[in-house]
C-alpha cells in the first residue's frame, strides 16, 4: 500500500491478538513537501518500511523498522544537489503506561501513529554536510579566495600570529 502525503498513519494495535502477537508493516510512504520546506532537504523520495509491531509478555509493544529511501541535501561547496540515501534501523518498545514516553510514541485509543516515528528518524539521519563527488569542474579560488582543506588549513596560520607564537615560546 503506498501513503501519499498522509500526515499519520494509525495502526489498530488490537489487531495484535489476532495475528498471533505481531503486526507485519511492509508499506511505502510518499512525505508531503510541507514535511521538509524547513530543513535542508529539497527532495525526498519514497520511503520503504519494513518492520512490525509485537506485543511482549509484559504488556509493552516492540516496534522494529526498517527504513529505506533517499534524500537530496545540497552540496557544501557548490550548492548542486546530492543524493543521499538512508537506511534506518528503528527498535523502540512503547509502553502505555509509561508517562515519560516521547509524544510521538504515545498509544491513544489503542493505536500507534507511526508517521511522527518515521519522521523523526528521517530528520535525525540528515548530515550536518554533503559533498558532491562531481567536483572537477568547479572553481575552488577567486579573486580573493581559495576553499582550503582540513590540511592547508593546518598549514597555513596568520602570519600575525607568529609573535604571539614567539611569546608563548618563550
């Protein structure tokens, strides 16, 4: 089944009892634009779940996920798009009695949305920075600047520092 744009998807937790303790999840969901318009994705593709949700011996709930898809963050240095896929592996138990529990992983009406879950996991997963492999034709200096690496940048100190250097020498 694909959810497109759907902002929850509820699952009937009683529906445990009668699938001998598990709720197989095999589903892809399409995010809505309006998901990712304030981080730095621009793009996100489908996502593939795969998982389920068990009930345990002592009333709690596992909920293990296999998330799959890719997003499209710019690049660092160029700003071009990169694609960058994502595999998650999600292990929660919920407890309903619990009462410190994250908002997302509350069980109302004995039903779990696990939308905000998926959506959590994806944020958290976003890289501070990408860069793009296909950067043999982009400028890396100018009039005035040059993009240095971890290393030059190491090597090359501000020569007004050297007589602070020298005093901390001596």
């Amino acid at each position: 089944m694909v959810y497109e744009g759907e902002r929850s998807i509820k699952i009937d937790l009683s529906q445990v009892l009668y699938n001998d303790n598990e709720i197989v999840i095999n589903d892809t969901f399409t995010f809505d634009s309006s998901y990712y318009e304030k981080t730095d994705i621009r793009f996100l593709s489908d996502i593939k779940v795969v998982g389920s949700i068990c009930l345990l011996e002592d009333e709690t709930y596992s909920l293990r996920l296999n998330i799959k898809g890719s997003m499209t963050l710019p690049c660092a240095i160029t700003l071009n798009d990169v694609d960058y896929p994502f595999n998650i592996e999600v292990d929660e138990i919920i407890d309903q009695n619990d009462e410190e529990n994250e908002e997302y992983l509350k069980i109302i009406n004995n039903t779990i949305d696990i939308m905000p879950i998926i959506w959590q996991n994806i944020v958290v997963e976003i890289p501070l920075k990408v860069v793009s492999s296909n950067l043999d034709n982009t400028t890396l200096e100018g009039d005035g600047w040059k993009l240095l690496t971890e290393e030059e940048k190491t090597k090359e100190l501000d020569p007004r520092l050297d007589k602070l250097r020298d005093l901390l020498d001596n």
